[in-house]
C-alpha cells in the first residue's frame, strides 16, 4: 500500500499529469472561450462602431484528473481580458459552446493572432497617445519662455528710453560752471582782495622809504651800524645742533655780548609751530630766554617745505632791526672759522649788490615723487638745468638786495629750493655774483672757512 501511494503522489507530480496543451478538456474550454471572446468583440462593433475591442477579462476554474480517473489537487487556469461586469464565468450559459466556435468558423489559432494584433495595436495607440501628450506639454512650456523673454526685453527698452529722457533733462538742467573769478565775486571777495593789493603797494612804499627800519625786535633794535648778521637756520628738532655749534664755534655769554660789540650779531633763526603756543613753541621761548641767541620768526611757519619763505622772512626781518652791511645765511650742519669769515666781510665791505657764495648749478627735477622735485621745472627750458645760484650751506647778500627783499617780499616768486629762490630774486637786478671757493663747505680745499658736519 505504502508503494502504491507513492507511485500515485510521483505520477501526481510528474509532467505528463500537468500537461494542459494534451488534455481534450482544456482544449474544448479554451476553443469556447475564446469563441465567445470572439462574438462579443463583433456585438460591441456593431453597437458602438470601433476597431479596437472594449476591455473584458475571462476566468475558468477546472479540475484537472489523471489518467486512472482520480482527481488531482485543486487548479486554476486563467484568462485574461479588461472587461469587468458583463458576464460570469461561474455560470455555464455565458460560456460559448464548441458548437457556436465552429459556426463561426474560428479556430485556436486565428483567434490567438486576432488577439496578438489588438494587443500590438493598442500599445501603438497608447504610445502615440503618451508622445502626442509630452510634445503638447513641451509646446506649452516653450510658449512661456518666449513670452517671459519678450516681455522682458520690452521692459528693458522702456527702462533704457526712460533713463535716456531723465539723461537729457539733467544735462539740460546743468548748472553754469563758475570760474573762481566768478566766485569771489559772488562772495564779495574781489574788492577785499583789492584792498589787500593796495594794502602791499602801501607798504612796500613805506619800506622803500625807510619808514619801518628798527620798527621790529623787542628793545634789541638800535641806531647802530654793524658788519654782518649771521641767521643760522634751525628747527624744533634740532636742539643737539644747536648745542654743538654752541659748545664749538659759537661763543656764549659775555662772548657773544663783545661779539656783538665788534659789529657781528649771531642768531638761530626758526619759525613758529603750526599750532601756535604748543609745546614746541615753548620750549623755543625757554631756550631763547637762556642763550638770548634766536631769532623768531613771527609769521612764519616752521616745515621743510616752507624753507624758501623762511629765508624770504629773516632778509625781511633782519633788515627790519639791523642796519648792516651784509646778512649770511648758514644751516646748522655747517662748522665756520668765524674769524676767517669775519675776514672775507670786511674785504667785501663798502661794496653793493653783492652776492657772494660757492656758485654751482645743477639739473633739474622734472619727475614727481623724486627727491627735490621742482613744480616749476617747465621755466628753466628744455635743457633743465638751474641757473647759477649760490650754494645754500653758506652765503652772504649786501644791504641793498637784503633791503629789496624785504620791500618786494609780497611779490617774489619761491620755487621748491632756498638758494634756488634768492637767487631768482637777484637774478634781474644790478648785482654782482662773486664765487667765492672759501665758501664751499663741501669742497677738500684747505682754503676754505667751512665743512660739513
């Protein structure tokens, strides 16, 4: 018994017991289903006019049996169309018969090929659905752009037309440009600057005459003739020069006083500090109150740039409280042998128009931002070179061009060096330039009366 019921359960499971195709049953069933797939595509042709047939969808449920006739397990085999609700399978009258199938004339094949040609020609209908549809979207989307760009394109040329109108009203609106001239007239300023014109041809007069000698200097003025005042040019950071020239060739005290007496006045010459009554300035006003040895300068401005209108002031005011014959100008680097420099004044005494220095010339700067740089470098023609001037470390002018200096101070042009400027100024008149090699400082003569420290 135990053999047999496994040669049963193995024929069970063998493939000759599932072979559907060989099985007469499955073979009728199927030729009747699809016979009623058949005529039901041909009723719904005639009811609504279409090619393609409507969705239906077929299930069968069969027992299959094995050759000996017993039952096998529980099978299913189905079909399957999309048509929900039109029929039951479960019910044996809506099944077609064999009979209807051969009425039709339709056999296994034909209606498999009928149905492999619906199925193709409904994925070619879907497909070209689902293209037609992108190329509409694709359409609509490239209908927006365009639109987007254009309407951007004409905002952009009403804002260019608007900007164009607002540009021409304002440069029709623009203002007459006023020349300075203009200016000071409309701020009253020309008659205050003729007035000022006046003021210095006044004054200028009132030098020429005579009428403002010994008007200047704090009870150091005096009636009395000397042979030379020596400005030594210093400046608020230059107090351990001072001590040098102080503690070498400059006498002190009592020395200085018969210095003084012989006819030769000595003095370090500065101006006053930007902001007035700082502390620079009052250590100057201590420092002169001890050495009694300065000369301030009242109205001008110590800077390094300002060093042509310093000589410009101390001829003016030395001129103002001395009556000498000659006034020297020396820097504070510059060691002299005072009693050889003594000497060369009294041989040039009694002699006017006298300049009197190492003479020397030199090119001119033309490139801003270099050392020495000269903004007026354009007068001094196309070779660029200065014309013959003095030396600054060490020179002398007699009266008479000190005195013309101080009458014409407010008209006198500077330029960017001190000895370049009093030169120019001497340059028309009637003086006589005297080169001089005892005064070249920075020469390796031993004739000469000065070096450099």
């Amino acid at each position: 018994v135990g053999d047999r019921s496994r040669q049963n359960r193995k024929q069970r499971l063998s493939p000759r017991g599932r072979c559907f195709p060989g099985n007469r049953i499955l073979r009728a069933l199927h030729a009747r289903i699809v016979q009623f797939k058949i005529r039901e595509e041909k009723k719904k042709e005639e009811e609504e006019g279409k090619d393609c047939l409507p969705p239906l969808k077929l299930g069968v449920d069969f027992v299959v049996r094995t050759k000996k006739g017993v039952p096998s397990q529980g099978r299913s085999f189905f079909f399957f169309w999309e048509r929900p609700n039109r029929f039951d399978l479960s019910r044996k009258s809506d099944l077609p018969t064999g009979g209807e199938m051969e009425a039709n004339g339709m056999s296994l094949g034909s209606s498999l090929r009928h149905e492999r040609r619906w199925r193709s020609h409904a994925r070619s209908s879907s497909s070209s659905f689902g293209s037609s549809r992108s190329l509409i979207v694709m359409a609509f989307f490239s209908c927006l752009a365009s639109l987007y760009i254009a309407g951007r394109l004409w905002q952009d040329a009403e804002n260019r037309m608007l900007l164009v109108s607002i540009l021409q009203k304002s440069s029709d609106q623009v203002p007459k440009v006023l020349s300075v001239e203009d200016k000071l007239e409309n701020l009253g300023c020309k008659d205050l600057a003729r007035r000022i014109v006046e003021v210095e041809m006044d004054l200028t007069l009132a030098r020429s005459q005579g009428y403002l000698m010994n008007k200047l200097g704090n009870g150091s003025s005096s009636p009395r003739k000397y042979l030379a005042v020596i400005g030594i040019f210093t400046g608020f950071g230059s107090r351990l020069s001072r001590k040098r020239i102080r503690n070498s060739w400059l006498p002190k005290g009592d020395a200085l006083r018969e210095l003084t007496e012989k006819g030769v006045i000595i003095r370090f010459v500065i101006g006053r500090s930007a902001n007035r009554g700082d502390s620079l300035d009052r250590s100057i006003d201590d420092e002169s109150r001890q050495t009694k040895d300065f000369l301030i300068l009242e109205g001008h401005e110590e800077v390094q740039e300002e060093l042509p209108k310093k000589a410009k002031f101390f001829f003016s005011s030395a001129v103002e409280m001395w009556d000498a014959d000659f006034y020297v100008k020396l820097d504070e680097n510059v060691n002299v042998d005072l009693d050889g420099l003594i000497g060369i004044l009294q041989s040039h005494r009694g002699q006017d128009g006298a300049y009197v220095g190492c003479m020397k010339s030199g090119p001119v700067v033309s490139e801003e931002g270099k050392p020495w740089y000269e903004p007026n470098w354009w007068k001094f023609g196309d070779g660029k070179l200065y014309f013959r001037h003095a030396s600054g470390s060490l020179y002398f002018l007699s009266k008479n061009l000190a005195r013309y200096i101080n009458i014409n101070s407010a008209s006198l042009q500077t330029y960017a060096h001190e000895d370049i400027s009093v030169s120019s100024w001497i340059m028309g008149l009637t003086a006589t330039f005297v080169d001089d090699t005892h005064l070249c400082c920075s020469s390796s003569s031993k004739e000469k009366i000065c070096s450099l420290t």
